[in-house]
C-alpha cells in the first residue's frame, strides 16, 4: 500500500503556522504573459522538444479578463472527512503510464493530511521546480514589498558618475514603465534625472564608472554550460543588466543572452545620459567650487544623485515562476543571501535559501547546487517540495501566496499549452514546472471537485530522452485526475 498509517497525518513542520486567508491562493488573471521556451522543450537544458526553434507566443486572454478567479482556497472545514479514494485514481494513472518510478506526494492544503505518497523521500533531480525554494526564500527573508534600487552617485573631486547595481536584472533600455514588471524601472530615466541632477550642480562634463561590487565571486556556474548563454537559457549573472540580458530582436524566434550584460547596460546608460545633454568624456574637469563647497566635498566625496526602482520582490517572483526565468532565480538567490547578511553570490545563494527555509520547514536531505534548476546536482524530494508548499497555503506572510504566483493551467506562462481539454484542471491547477533532458516535474496546487484544496509534488528524473513526453503526460493526467476527484 502506497499510503501508510503514519503517513496519513505527517507534520514536517518545525513552526506551526497559521492565519489562512481566502487570497493566499487568489489568482487574477489581467496580465497575462508570454511562455518560457526554456521549460517546454528539452534538447536544451529545460527543453522538451527536437525542433531547433520555437516559436513564444502570448497566452490566450481569458473570457473574462480583468475579473477575479475564485480564491482556490479550500472550501471544506477542517472536520470535513479526509478523502480515501485519491489513491484509487492515482494508482490508476499509474498503472497505465508508460514510464515508471515517479516520486509523488499529496496532500490536503489546510489540514496537512497525506493523501497519497510514493517515493515521496527520495531526493531527486528537479529542474526548474527549484525555483519554487528560491521564490519561497525570497518571500521570506526579503519581503514581498521590497524593491531593488539601481542608483547613480557623483563624486566631485573627479567628477565621475558611478552607476551602481543595485540588483535589478529586469532593467528596462528606456524610460520606466511603472504598470510593467520587465521594464519597471529604465535607464532612460535614470540618465535622464541624473542629468538633471548635475545640472542643478552646474556640472555639464563628467567620467563614468560602473559599480557591480554588490555580487562577489564568480559570476557563472561552473555546473553550466557556456553554450547556454548564447542558447538564452541563461547569463552572467550580475547586479545590473537589461532585460535579464536578452540580445538581438525580439522578433526572432530565439533571442540569446549576452556573456556581459552589466557592460552592455552601462554603454546603454552612457549613450542616454549623453543624450540628456551631460558629454561623458575620460579625464573631466572637475567642477569649479568655493572653499565652503571644497571642504563639504571631502567630507561627503560622493553622494547619490538619482535613482530607479524594481517592481516588488513578489511581481519578481511571479515573474520568475511564470516564465521560468533562470537569469532572475539567479539574482533571487543572491539577493536572498544578501538579505540574510551574507555576500550576493552564486555560492552563497543556494546555502541561504536553505537557511532561510529551515527555519519554518524541515528540508530533509535537499541539496542544492543553483537556485534555478539548471543544475543536475540539485536534489529536492516529493515530500520537502510539498512541506513547503502546504506551508504557504497557511502562511500569514509574503509567503502565502507563492502558489498564486505560479503558471496556471491553460492560461499562463510555462501552463499555457496544458489542461486545456480539462474543464475541471484549467484554471484551477496552479503549478511550477521542471523539465530538463532527462527530467520532468511539477509542484503545486489544485481545487479537486470535492472543493478541497490540495498541494501536489510528481518527480521523475533519469528518463529516456525519448520517453520524456510520456513522462509528462503521466504526471498531467495524475493532476487532472486530482482535479476531477469526488474523492470523499
């Protein structure tokens, strides 16, 4: 029996949470965004198909847009009974897939009840799953409110304007768009106000610098692959970049990424700032000033002269899950790090997620590597992806609404193309995908047709590159079957 007794009422948990609010799990669905091809199709790491390229489309609008999914949240009370024939419909999936040795879990989203379990402690490979451990340490130790902030600053005993990185990897190349998430903030603006700045200081000829020391280290992986870069998949990850780093037109139908992107950024912000009417030019002269100025200069050589904000930490988030960005989990895990006092780096990142989420949730055996699932060394199980996924659908913090964040089923991001057959799954199963070549996944949520809101894990890694679509159909038809459970 896949379901043991003392399964049937495990609780991981080191801190009892609480306070459940009916929008932990609300979803709107205005804002709808494009797919990520990185996590549809696997002769790329995260990618599941052979053609050499695709094409990204935007996600159907829904009937109704603008107007509020109901809150996923649970419908039953506490005492309502616990299902006993989840097993049945899972173990039917089962029994007709055609590839085996899936690590699952399931489980009841108030009450913490197990309601299915195999495999559920083996730690696995879970591609881009592992971003559902980053978004959830960001929450967390960050804050869902917070914004990065990327600045410029004058030193005018040389008149050089530094720009600082301030972590923002969704800089837009123009002017700040507040109502966008890529693009929130623009280094037209910042250009453009620093501009204005100096002027007020009677300065019109300055040198410029560029200021990345917020990331320590080295700045790519040694577990990826060089290839990737060009490929899209993924950058050098650094404190200052447009657009994640993207190249090229957006209309082709793959976009790789730069192998410099803080660089390419900062030319953007020189030939902007020159365009605001400031020359840029390698020895300036620095600013004529009286004693009194000359002496408030030493004691503050540089001061900040202007500044552009992110949006919030959880439109990132969402961003990041949505379209399973690696470039954005990257900088998540940094800024993770940061935010738990220790440096931004791809090294420190992984260790701090896990930090931060020990303390709430026992991880077990986890391992990680990255914080976006590019590497095949992670190592999470079916049961800590859903420890950590019950846990916020209880949460009273940023945290409970991590799963509101995620792709859903035939509407958006990496979910687009799937459940869209099944009236019951699209629109109700909330779900963060993984796919590498040998690898598929999926963690989340789903109302069932009882009105109980349940929290899923299906891992399989090591499968036949042939075999892997088949995987995914099995675990798609193990989440539908959930969906369309009258399972009391």
């Amino acid at each position: 029996m896949n379901q043991s007794p003392e399964a049937k009422r495990r609780k991981p948990s080191k801190k009892a949470v609480a306070g459940i609010t009916a929008g932990s799990l609300a979803l709107v669905l205005a804002g709808v965004a494009a797919v990520d091809a990185y996590d549809v199709f696997p002769e790329l790491p995260g990618i599941l198909t052979t053609e050499p390229a695709i094409e990204v489309q935007s996600v159907p609008a829904p009937k109704a847009q603008g107007q509020e999914v109901p809150a996923p949240a649970s419908a039953l009370e506490d005492s309502a009974p616990v299902p006993t024939k989840v097993a049945d419909k899972v173990d039917k999936v089962l029994s007709d897939a055609k590839v085996k040795g899936f690590g699952i879990e399931v489980r009841d989203g108030l009450s913490d009840d197990i309601l299915y379990a195999k495999n559920e402690n083996k730690p696995r490979t879970p591609a881009s799953v592992t971003k559902v451990l980053t978004a959830s340490a960001a929450l967390l130790t960050i804050g869902g409110e917070k914004r990065l902030s990327t600045t410029t600053n004058f030193d005018p005993s040389t008149s050089t304007v530094t720009l600082v990185g301030g972590g923002d990897a969704l800089l837009g190349a123009g002017e700040s768009q507040p109502g966008a998430v890529n693009g929130h903030a623009g280094l037209t603006t910042l250009a453009q106000q620093t501009a204005e700045s100096l002027k007020n200081e009677n300065v019109a000829e300055v040198a410029l610098d560029l200021d990345t020391s917020r990331y320590s280290g080295e700045d790519f992986s040694p577990g990826w692959e060089r290839a990737d870069i060009a490929k899209g998949v993924i950058t050098p990850v650094q404190p200052l970049m447009i657009d994640t780093g993207y190249v090229g037109s957006t209309d082709k139908e793959w976009r790789g990424r730069s192998e410099h992107p803080a660089k390419d950024a900062f030319a953007v912000f020189s030939k902007e700032l020159k365009a605001a009417g400031i020359t840029v030019t390698d020895t300036p002269k620095p600013a004529a000033k009286s004693d009194e100025d000359a002496k408030s200069d030493e004691d503050a050589k540089s001061s900040e002269l202007a500044s552009v904000e992110s949006a919030t930490i959880s439109e990132i988030v969402e961003y990041a899950l949505v379209h399973s960005d690696n470039v954005v989990a990257e900088v998540l895990g940094n800024e993770v790090a940061i935010a738990s006092d220790q440096p931004g780096s791809l090294e420190a990142g992984p260790k701090a997620v896990l930090e931060v989420l020990s303390d709430s949730v026992d991880l077990g055996k986890t391992h990680l590597e990255d914080t976006s699932g590019l590497s095949y060394d992670n190592q999470i199980s079916p049961h800590d992806l859903t420890t950590i996924l019950q846990a916020s659908v209880v949460a009273d913090d940023s945290l409970s609404s991590l799963i509101s964040y995620m792709p859903v089923g035939g509407l958006t991001g990496t979910l687009t193309d799937r459940f869209t057959k099944d009236k019951n799954a699209a629109g109700t199963v909330h779900a963060k995908t993984g796919t590498l070549s040998t690898v598929t996944s999926l963690a989340g949520g789903v109302l069932d047709a009882d009105g109980r809101y349940l929290v899923f894990t299906l891992q399989i890694d090591d499968v036949d590159k042939d075999k892997i679509l088949e995987a995914r159909k099995t675990v798609d038809d193990i989440v539908g079957a959930l969906a369309n459970c009258g399972c009391l």
